[in-house]
C-alpha cells in the first residue's frame, strides 16, 4: 500500500536524477522560482540595481493602442 504511493516518485527519480533533487531541495528551502536569484544577489553585492527601467525600453517605432492600416 504505502509502496505504491512512493513509486512514481522512484520513477521520476531513477529517470531524471538532477531535476528531481533540484526540485525537492527547492521545494525543501522554499525558494521562488520565479526569481532571478544570481542577478538578486550581483545587485546587492553591487549596491544598485542593474535592470533597466520599464520607461527607457524602445518601441519600435509603435506607439500605444491598436493602429490602422490600409492596404492598396
């Protein structure tokens, strides 16, 4: 009974060893994935932040909101 809970988690260990322990160690530490952990920590070290603000970003020659074109 209790086997057949673990064994798709033998499975995926015995198929993908390094993603598996990544995940669990993650899933142990509770990190967020969705951080960029090396880039967190460069700034800090750093002292500033090296992102580049949402406003300087181009556009491409586009403004905002939908356009219309005609086609001849």
């Amino acid at each position: 009974m209790f086997v057949d809970e673990l064994t798709p988690i033998f499975k995926q260990l015995t198929r993908h060893p390094v993603s598996f322990l990544g995940g669990f160690c993650s899933g142990l530490l509770r990190l967020n994935l969705t951080d960029e952990p090396v880039k967190n920590w460069l700034d800090q070290q750093l002292g500033h932040n090296t992102s580049t603000p949402s406003g300087n970003q181009p556009h491409n020659g586009s403004t905002r909101g939908p356009q219309s074109i005609s086609i001849e």
